[in-house]
C-alpha cells in the first residue's frame, strides 16, 4: 500500500508492462492481488489500482477505452473513491517484535479447519438485500408512498404524498427487495445491490448521488423512467439508456409491468 501511496503522489516513478511494475526502483508483479477494506468482496490486481490511479483525471468513458485497449481491467466505478481515500489514508504501522525461543512456544495439533466451513456455511445463510431505487418528488408517478402498490397492482398516480417511511419492503419475484429514495450514504457494495431505479426525469434527482458518471449504472443496472402515454420524455432523459413505462389513466398496463419485474429478476440472477 506503500508503494501505491508513492505513486499517487508522484506518478512519474512509475513504471509499467505486462511482465513487471516498477515504482520509485521497487519492482511488483502485476497480477499480485490487493484488498480494500470498503471492497472486501472484490479483489484488484496491482495492475489494475495502478493503472487506474495513473489515469483517475480522465473521464469514465476515456478510462474505459483505455483499460480495453491496454487489455487492463477496469476499477469498478462505485469502488474507485474507496480506494483512493484508502490509499491516500494509509500509515505505514512499526511494531516491536520479539522473537521467542524453544521453551515458550506452543504447537497446537487439534485441527480446526471445520471452523472455515461453519463461517462459510453462516455467510452464505444470510439473504442479501437488494436494492430499488426510487424518486423522492411528488411530482413523480411512484415513490416511497405508492411503490408497494405500483408493483402488486400497476398503480400510479400524479397526486402522490411524501412518504415518512425511509424504506418499504417489498417481493418482487420471490427475491426481497428494499425500495429507497436516498442513496447518499450508499457504498461501492450498497450500489453492486441495486437491482432497479425509477426515474422521474429530472437532473435534480441524481445530482445527490455523488456518483462522477451515472450514464455507466444506467448501463448496467435495469432503469426505467415514467411517461405519459402519447408524450415523450425529456431530451436530458433521452441521454440515458432508461426504458420508458408508458402511462394510461393512473396505470401501467400488466404486460409491461411483467416485464419489468422480469428484468429485475433477470438482474438479481445475473442473466
């Protein structure tokens, strides 16, 4: 992490190819892994922070196109500030060791290896917690005070209040999903449960989400944006790649809500 903390300072000690990374003299396998603490669940290899830390001032879509042509892979959006601040807050610790000899030393032949199962067998027990994101303005068809009732029954309206709830439970496909209008705490692995979001068609409701390029989770997370039946949606929102959900008389018509749910399920399955 050192070695990171160097580079991210001072980017001109760098050196890198396939075969070898060279920082400040220092040579690093590329392919040797590295973990963060807020992306426990997803490795990076040397190769990767590096190459992402040396072009971190370019643009989403410019740093995509180069990890393709470099045949680097990409730092996940949502993990990208993480490992910065984490970088950049790393104090390399000194500790004073003593060695022990013969005499004090205790070697243990009871095998414990059963105790990695029974870890791995709780984890996996614990359901996730997927993700739906929905618009806080009344304005909107749907929010957090209509959104139970959208999903059983289709139903939406102009004339919504705002909710006092800060999350509504819901089972969308036999998978439990958590519908939230406040993404501002959210975390790298927070985003990586979303499953849908529901658009209003305003700037305003992104612009809080502190994320630097949104085009890419509308690229990758199922989106939809409300639309009146016979009218067209904003040019701010034709930008998106967000699945317009006609409207007719307060509902939206049972096929298509079908084929939202499956495209949420789709995602929870990863199909």
């Amino acid at each position: 992490m050192d070695l990171l903390k160097r580079a991210l300072r001072d980017p001109s000690i760098c050196q890198m190819n396939p075969e070898e990374i060279t920082i400040g003299g220092r040579k690093i396998s590329p392919k040797q892994t590295i973990k963060f603490k807020g992306t426990e669940t997803k490795e990076y290899t040397f190769e990767q922070v590096l190459f992402y830390l040396l072009n971190k001032d370019k643009k989403y879509t410019a740093y995509m196109t180069l990890c393709k042509e470099s045949g680097i892979g990409k730092i996940y959006y949502t993990d990208q500030k993480i490992i910065v601040e984490e970088i950049e807050n790393f104090k390399e610790a000194s500790i004073e060791a003593k060695i022990d000899g013969p005499d004090f030393r205790y070697i243990g032949f009871r095998d414990y290896s059963y105790l990695n199962n029974i870890c791995k067998k709780e984890e996996e027990g614990r359901p996730v917690t997927y993700y739906a994101i929905v618009p806080q303005s009344v304005s909107s068809p749907v929010n957090l005070s209509n959104v139970k009732e959208f999903f059983e029954k289709g139903i939406c309206s102009d004339e919504i209040s705002i909710s006092e709830a800060e999350k509504v439970e819901l089972k969308i496909e036999g998978f439990g999903v958590v519908a939230v209008d406040d993404v501002g705490r959210f975390t790298s692995e927070d985003w990586k449960k979303v499953v849908c979001i529901f658009l209003d068609g305003t700037k305003w409701q992104v612009s809080r989400w502190n994320i630097k390029d949104v085009g890419e989770i509308f690229n990758s997370i199922p989106t939809f944006c409300f639309v009146k039946r016979g009218m067209t949606s904003s040019i701010y929102m034709r930008n998106w790649n967000a699945i317009e959900i006609p409207i007719q008389n307060g509902k939206v018509d049972g096929p298509i809500l079908s084929s939202i749910k499956e495209r949420i399920r789709s995602c929870i399955l990863g199909i």
